[in-house]
C-alpha cells in the first residue's frame, strides 16, 4: 500500500557548511561568511536568540564574543523550521 502524504524530508546538516577544525567563530568571521554584518549576529546574541561566550579581558573596554559551532548550527536548524 502507498502512501500519498508528503515524504519526510532528510535534515540538512548545517554542521557541514562551516569549515572543518573550527570549533567557535567571532561575531566578525560569521559575518562574513554568511554575509551579513557583525551588528547582526550581536544582536542575536542580545536578544536571547544565540548563546556566546564573552572571552574579553578584565578591564577591556570592547567585547571579544566567541559562538560555539553547535549554538550555530543548533540556531540554524531553529530558523529553518520557522
């Protein structure tokens, strides 16, 4: 027997769309690799949407924020079902 309802679609794995080796990305380099601004993804990570790590220093006056590749692939993944 057949069936006719929509076939489940296969999850495309973001995971493989970064590069290899590179386990945390600044807010800088995801800009540019997805072709956005740093605002962008700064702002995500304001608003609660992604998790980052702040690696700046005791003192320092501009934010050095690190976001781990599976908080971007896991965000990904979220927008893509919405």
């Amino acid at each position: 027997m057949k069936h006719h309802g929509a076939a489940p679609q296969a999850e495309f794995n973001f995971d493989h769309e970064l590069p290899a080796g590179m386990e945390s990305f600044s807010v800088r380099w995801l800009a540019t690799w997805f072709g956005c601004t740093p605002q962008h993804w700064i702002n995500l990570v304001e608003q609660g949407a992604l998790a980052a790590i702040d690696l700046r220093s005791p003192g320092a006056s501009k934010s050095m924020l690190r976001i781990t590749r599976s908080e971007v692939v896991r965000y990904i993944h979220s927008q893509k079902t919405q």
